[in-house]
C-alpha cells in the first residue's frame, strides 16, 4: 500500500537558518504530493503541492520539488522565521488508494529567535 | 465565508457514553473525511465518504460509526466501544477523489474521556 516517511523532529534552528525536511514516498502509479501545516491546537492547513513529476509547489517561501526517480518531495526553506515553528507533514493522494491522503509522522520545528 | 466547522472545539465524555462530533462544509465537495490525531502521532482515517449516503471504514473504524445523509454534513459518533477515543479529531473534505484535488480541514476537536 501507499505510505510516506518522513525524517524524524524535532527539528531545532535558529532564525535565518535554512530548512530542509525529507520525505520519501511509495505509491504506485503517479500520486499528488502533499505538505500540510499544524500550528498548535489547531487543524491543518494546506502549505503546498505538486501533482507530478518535476513540478514544484511553492508558498511563503517554502518550495518542494516532485521527485519521481528519488520518490522524495523535500521541503526547503531559504531564510526561517520563528513565526514558522510548527508540525509539518508531508502526505500523498494516490491513484490506487481510494481518495484518501497518506500522512508521514509529521516533523516538529522550533525556530529560536 | 467558505470553509469546514467542527464542533464542539472540546468534548468531555465519560465512561460508557457515546459521543457525537459535528462536521459541516459549505464548499460544496462531496468527499468528506475524519481523520484521528494522537499526541505527537500523524493522523489516521477513520471513516471517508465519497458521496451522500455512502460511506467506507479507513484504517481505524472499530468503536467508531459515522451517516452522510446530507452533502454538507458528516457527523462522527464515538461509541463505548472505543476504548482509547482520548484524541484530537479532525475532520475534511474534498471536492472529489481525485487524487490533484487538495483535501482541506476543519479547526479540530478535542475529546478526553473523564
């Protein structure tokens, strides 16, 4: 079946740092990718997505690139502000898997001032 | 505005007792989802529906039962089944299955067992 596994957190930077956040997927056929924001206490929110190959989702300065030879869809962040600390989870909406999403565990980040 | 509504935010239930969660959408999407949130844990499908008075078990359906007799609302019930439902709720939708679509969700909510 479909999964998504995601680089274990908690995650620690300080402002201005540079963020990567791996995720690695197996689905068959082509799935939409997915990253979603938890703030605490709160639902999750859409960041960004790619629906195939070498397409790169993008949004307040987060980007992921749809990597189909490396099955990845990484989350990279230039420059982070402590307004971005939260729970990030990647997850996939496969062709085979009904119309469901299929979540990693989720990555905590702390950004420090 | 459009979106997702989940109530109540907090629910307390106490041993033996079904609860039931509430969730509307005015998007007019006619998947909807409920999804379960353990402290520090992803998130796992309970139930889904694809269409109005229709629905399929997800992962995690045993102590849980849900109806869909209307587009806009898709009503959780945690029965005394469930032995562990201490848990962060989250319920959503989509505007069908295909897989491009963005599923979006509701604010959440909590449940403890006192």
């Amino acid at each position: 079946g479909d999964s998504v596994t995601q680089m274990e957190g908690p995650v620690t930077l300080s402002e201005e740092a540079f963020l990567t956040i791996n995720c690695t997927y197996t689905a068959t056929g082509y799935p939409s990718l997915f990253w979603y924001v938890q703030y605490p206490g709160e639902g999750l929110q859409l960041l960004l997505k790619a629906t195939k190959a070498d397409d790169k989702g993008s949004n307040k300065g987060f980007e992921a690139t749809y990597r189909k030879e490396t099955t990845s869809f990484h989350l990279e962040k230039g420059s982070v502000q402590v307004s971005d600390s939260a729970v990030y989870f990647c997850a996939l909406r496969g062709e085979t898997s009904g119309s469901r999403l299929t979540f990693g565990e989720g990555t905590q980040l702390t950004v420090n001032p | 505005d459009g979106g997702i509504t989940q109530s109540p935010k907090y629910l307390f239930r106490k041993e033996g007792q079904n609860v039931t969660l509430s969730c509307e959408q005015n998007l007019n999407h006619d998947a909807m989802y409920w999804y379960r949130q353990d402290p520090g844990q992803g998130l796992r499908l309970i139930y889904y529906s694809q269409i109005v008075n229709d629905f399929q078990k997800g992962d995690i359906a045993e102590g849980y039962s849900v109806s869909r007799e209307k587009k806009e609302s898709f009503p959780l019930t945690v029965t005394s089944a469930q032995k562990n439902p201490t848990a962060f709720y989250l319920c959503a939708s989509s505007a069908d299955r295909s897989s491009g679509n963005t599923i979006y969700f509701g604010e959440g909510s909590w449940l403890t067992v006192v």
